[in-house]
C-alpha cells in the first residue's frame, strides 16, 4: 500500500491536486481513496459529487470520504466522547457546549489518521491520497503523541489510565461509561502511535507540499518542509500550482509574470533536489472530474511513475551538537566553495555566486547564531550555537 498526503497554505490547491492525482491513479488501474480530512470539505465541490463520511466507489478503482469528526466519535470512539461530554459538564460547561467541545482541535486529524490506520490494517487499498487541512502542522498531531496525551489527560480531572478501578465504579452509579471511555482511548492513543510509524515509513508514506509562486506561500512551504523533516516525514516531491502564462502578459499582468519568475527560480534553487512539478493557472475555475482527469497528465506530464515515492532522502537535517546545533543542507549541484552563510531571524541564507538559497529553520533558531560552515560536496553544515 501507498499513502500520499497533500500538504500546504489554505488555497494553494491540495484538493484539486489531490484530486487530479487520485483520478489519474484509479485511471491507470490502481484501488485508489482519496481521502479529505478537511472540515471545510472542498473535495465534494472539486469532484463536483455528494460525498459521505464512508468510502463510497466514486468511479472505476475511486473512492472517496470525507471524514467527519462527529460520525467517526459516534461509530468508533462513543465512549470517548461520552467521557469527554461528561467531564466537561463536571467541569460546568453546558451541554451543548460540550458537544461541541468534544470536537477539540486535533481530533478531525486525529479520527483520519484512525480511519487510515483502519485501511492500512487491512490492506483495503493500493493507494490512499489524503486531502489534508490546511495547516502547516498537519502532522505535528501524529508526530508529538506524548504531546496528545497530555492535552488529552489535562482535559479529565483526576488523571491517568489508573482510574480505571474508580470509572468502573461511576459507570455502575451514573452510568457513565468512565472506565469503558478510557479503555478506548488507551487504544485509540496506540493506534495513533502504530499509524504514526507507517506514516513515517519513506518505503510507504510521502509527504507532497503544494505551493504558489507567491512570497507568503513559498516562505509556509519551505517552512513546512523543515517541520516535516525535523519530525521525521519524507517530502517527495514539490507541486507549483496556478503559474500564470507568459500570455497573460499583454492582458496587464507584466508585474506580475516578472516577479513570479523570480518566485520560481527561488522554488527551483530553495526545493531542489526534491522533484518539482508544476501546474498552469487553468484560467477557470476548476472542478469536475473530465478536467481534473487533464490536470493529472499535465501536472505529471505523462510520468507513469507517479505514485512511487519519487524522493527518498533528507536534503536538511538538524543535529544537535554540545552548545548547539549542525544544519546540514544537501547541495547537489554546487562545486564552487566560495560560500556565505549568514542567518537572519529563523532564516538561513545561503548565497553562491549569484544564487541564493534560504532555509526556514524551525523557530527556535532565532536565538542561535552562525559560528561557522564547511561545505564537504554535496553537504554544507553550518554550525550554530547558543
Ligand atoms: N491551476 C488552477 N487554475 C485555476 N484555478 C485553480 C487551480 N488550482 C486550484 N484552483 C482553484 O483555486 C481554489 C482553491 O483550490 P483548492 O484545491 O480548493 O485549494 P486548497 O485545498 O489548497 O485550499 C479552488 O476554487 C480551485 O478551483
Ligand atoms: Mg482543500
């Protein structure tokens, strides 16, 4: 099995990608879902179909579902959220209010991952695509389960699987189902870890971060990128999305065209040597399966590989060293030596001749500083201390 997760800045187009990579695998053969963990639920408008909260053959080798954190409490996870809906009302807030609450932030992502767990366990499908939301931490839930648990635990008084003893004894006075709540969430929590694995498998699971030629996007994209390699993802590949055609130049757009070619040779210099794939502004909106089917052939031009994993590998990594840290960024094509490397905030800046090159580093950075560099090809560490 296969899984490929969208990831990027709200708008930039994970859904239509998604969705034109989901059509074009099912349409070369493969048992394919797409899966939409996005409560904003655009992929039903994408694929211009009513969509459910179960996979549903959408086409020939397609489904699709969008997941409902509500349908998926209920099926799966009911004595959870009547734990959950119980100990907020203990805590006075009103009933509902606590329905709502028993939707935190997380468990959208958190029910996907479990549904995902579900399918991979029994090898339902060949390919899952997720449509994910967009956030640029899709995946800090599924990285950080430690980090889950706490806030989790931190939302029941008392505290701790222990109380399974007293729950037994709520359930049989109030009928709570306390003890029954937290046998489940034990269980939940490790098929979140299990999931968590096969998600960091690079044999299995790729990230791919969608992005515009756009200032705002490619700083999120390249930031993404560094987060999901400190936590342990492999990005595969880099898909440009709604370049606007040298055509539009006569039409006024001039200003426009120069500047996004400047953006795309900072998404060449700044994301090789990950695969970069590129998609045309359609010049209309864009929905509905025939169009959707274009917009895989043209985004992959007709590579039949598509699916693999088309990267394998880490081009930064972050170590940590006595009295700080080695970034160590990969610089296939660079021979020359004559670096600088200078770090402005959370940024590190590279230049080589008249190339530059900048690398979000994870925020904690801003309170290092550049100590000095080697550069041994293709590998440039550059050291940072506290
Ligand atoms: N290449 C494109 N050309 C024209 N419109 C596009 C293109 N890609 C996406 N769109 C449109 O942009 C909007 C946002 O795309 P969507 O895929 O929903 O983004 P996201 O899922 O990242 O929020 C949608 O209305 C979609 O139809
Ligand atoms: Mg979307």
């Amino acid at each position: 099995m296969r899984i490929m997760l969208f990831t990027g800045k709200g708008g930039v187009g994970k859904t239509t990608l998604a969705a034109a990579t989901a059509l074009q695998a099912a349409q070369s053969g493969t048992k394919t879902l797409i899966l939409s963990t996005d409560p904003a639920h655009s992929l039903s408008d994408a694929l211009d179909q009513e969509l459910t909260p179960e996979p549903q053959e959408i086409a020939p080798n397609l489904f699709a579902q969008e997941v409902d954190v509500y349908y998926s409490m209920k099926k799966h996870w009911e004595n959870v959220r009547q734990l959950m809906l119980a100990t907020f009302r203990f805590q006075g807030v009103e009933n509902v209010v606590a329905e709502e609450l028993s939707a935190l932030p997380g468990m959208e992502e958190a029910s996907a991952f479990l549904w995902l767990e579900e399918y991979h366990r029994e090898g339902l499908y060949d390919l899952i695509v997720i449509d994910s939301a967009p956030t640029g931490e899709t995946l800090s839930l599924l990285s950080l389960p430690q980090v889950t648990q706490s806030w989790v635990m931190k939302a029941f008084p008392g505290q701790r699987f222990a109380m399974k003893g007293f729950g037994a004894m709520v359930r049989g006075m109030t009928g709570i189902p306390l003890d029954y709540g937290l046998d489940e969430l034990e269980r939940l929590f490790d098929k979140l870890e299990r999931i968590q694995k096969v998600m960091q498998d690079p044999e299995i699971s790729s990230i791919r971060v969608v992005l515009n030629p756009e200032r705002m996007v490619i700083r999120e994209a390249k930031r993404a990128l560094t987060y999901l390699q400190l936590y342990g993802y492999n990005v595969d590949a880099v898909l440009v999305n709604r370049i606007l055609p040298e055509t539009a130049r006569a039409g006024g757009f001039e200003q426009y065209l120069d500047q996004q070619a400047d953006y795309l040779e900072e998404i060449e210099q700044s994301f090789q040597p990950l695969p970069i794939f590129k998609l045309a502004h359609q010049g209309r909106e864009v929905f509905g399966r025939p169009l959707l089917q274009e917009i895989g052939q043209s985004l992959y031009g007709g590579r039949k590989d598509f699916m693999e994993v088309l990267y394998q590998d880490k081009p930064f990594e972050l170590r940590e060293i006595t009295g700080g840290y080695t970034a160590r960024l990969k610089l296939p094509f660079v021979q020359d030596k004559d670096f600088t490397v200078n770090k402005y905030g959370d940024e590190l800046v590279v230049s080589i001749g008249n190339q530059r090159r900048t690398i979000a580093l994870p925020r904690f950075a801003n309170y290092l500083q550049v100590e000095g560099y080697t550069f041994e090809a293709p590998w440039l560490e550059v050291q940072l201390k506290r």
